[in-house]
C-alpha cells in the first residue's frame, strides 16, 4: 500500500513538471495544424479530411473541425490546446490570437 502511494506521488510530480512543456508542444502543433489545414481547406479548395495528409508524423491526436461561413479551420489537441486560422482575402490564413 506505502509503495502505491509513493508511486502515485511521483506520477503526479513528474507530470506536473512535465505539465508546462507538454502544453507548449500541444499549442504549437495545433497551431501549426490549424495553418496547415485552413491553407488547404480554403487557399488549396480542398475537402478538410484530405488535409490531414499535408500533417506531419506524430500529429495524430490533433483533431480538426472547420466553419465554412467564417473560412477558419480549429485544430485541437483533446484537454490542452485548441487553436484557431481563419482564411484572410490577399493575407491567406492567419492564426487567432493564442489565449490559454
């Protein structure tokens, strides 16, 4: 019982050191999703399921909704990030301003 409860503090240590880097990799991948997949969606013309193929490896969680009437694309990493590119006439797609 001792040796759970020592495990389980230490779990909860380490992700609360890792907590901070962890959320700063989530924030730039969706961010770079976002871009990505507005850029394809609304520059490119194409479906947004196709663009997940533009994805690097490793943004498999990474999940992607668009709004047509707005022409913006949001990537979000489930519980710790969610960002947001919205398609700009002669700008292209632009990120929204992070918020946390």
């Amino acid at each position: 019982m001792r040796w759970g409860l020592v495990l389980i503090a230490v779990l909860i240590g380490a992700g609360a050191f890792a907590w901070p880097q962890l959320q700063g990799y989530a924030l730039t991948g969706t961010a770079y999703g976002a871009r990505v997949a507005c850029s394809c969606r609304f520059v490119g013309g194409r479906p947004l399921g196709d663009c997940r193929k533009d994805f690097e490896p490793g943004m498999d969680l990474i999940t992607l909704s668009e709004d047509t009437a707005a022409h913006s694309v949001t990537a979000r990493f489930p519980l710790i990030a969610s960002q947001t590119a919205t398609y700009r006439e002669g700008w292209g797609c632009v990120l929204e301003p992070w918020s946390n």
